[in-house]
C-alpha cells in the first residue's frame, strides 16, 4: 500500500488583535514567517525567540517575577533571573 499525501505552502495568516496584557508566543512556527537565530548553536529557527522575549520581560520588571516552567535548561534566563534577584526582586 502507498499512501501519499500533498499541501500547499501555508499562507502567512494576518495577525489578530490580542490584549495588551496576554501576548502570544510560539517556540514554532510551520510557515516560518518570524524566525530568529539560537544564541547557543548560531543556527537560524522556526518561531518566536522565546528566551529574548523572556529575558526581556524579567530585565523590565518593577517589583517581582514570576515565571512558571517545567524544565529550565537555557542559561540566559537563568542569568537574567540571578542578575533580577541582586536588584531585590523576588
């Protein structure tokens, strides 16, 4: 038995008005319409640059920081957090 299948590109979908408290972000992305270079291995990928994104929020935050994860294995964040504390974050 054969069995094949076929689809066009995607098309880029425009995006959707979000409110200005909840964003979206996608580690990725099937049309590779956004994509960014790994700061680890210098390779071009699919999707939203998660850690920058998340480094940034934790750079720009007033008075604490909360982030949920299941595992953390990216050293830039964990950075990001350590450098957050010794300005008295928690």
């Amino acid at each position: 038995m054969l069995l094949v299948a076929c689809s066009k590109d995607t098309d880029k979908v425009n995006s959707l008005p979000q409110d200005e408290f909840i964003q979206a972000y996608f580690n990725h992305r099937e049309t590779k319409t956004q994509t960014y270079v790994d700061p680890y291995r210098q390779i071009e990928r699919p999707g939203d640059d998660l850690e920058a994104i998340i480094i940034q929020e934790i750079a720009s935050a007033k008075s604490s920081i909360d982030l949920a994860v299941y595992e953390l294995n990216l050293p830039l964040i964990a950075q990001a957090l350590a450098k957050s504390s010794l300005r008295g974050w928690q």
